[in-house]
C-alpha cells in the first residue's frame, strides 16, 4: 500500500468518524452548539480589531471543517489527500 493510499484511507475513516458521532440525535445538538459557538451565522469581523476579527474566523474555521467532514462523499480522494497537506 502506497504512503498516498494510507492517507487516502485515513481520511475516509476520518469523516466516516464525523458521520457516525455526529449524525446522531445527540450529535446534532453538539453540532448545533458548536456552530453557535463557533459564529456560523454571523460574520467574523469585528471593526477596528484585528485581533478579535482573527479570533473569530478561527472559530469559524472549526465549524467549517466539520461540516466540510460530515459533506463528503466516498470518492476518490487523491486532491483531498494534496489539500489536507496545505491546510
């Protein structure tokens, strides 16, 4: 097995992970609760502060990535493999 097929793999038991915890009733409340606490619905900058501004699209970024998890779809990942290396 190639170093890009385990981490091709790893990637697909990772948002097979998200799926399974956060699909469920309880699941959903704590996706319901990070996304408020994270400002998923609102925008991140804050006028005048760049640390705050920082701040907030930092949180913004947690919700996104999970929700990016939870979109996937088992298909062939060789790009994703690329990004998750940048990211």
């Amino acid at each position: 097995m190639t170093e890009q097929q385990k981490q091709i793999d790893e990637i697909q038991l990772t948002n097979a992970a998200y799926k399974d915890v956060l699909r469920s009733e309880a699941g959903q409340r704590i996706l319901e609760d990070l996304s408020a606490f994270c400002g998923e619905n609102a925008n991140p900058y804050v006028e005048g502060s760049f640390d705050r501004t920082a701040q907030k699209c930092g949180k913004l970024s947690v919700i996104l990535h999970i929700r990016k998890r939870l979109s996937s779809e088992d298909k062939p990942l060789q790009s994703t493999v690329k990004n998750e290396r940048t990211e």
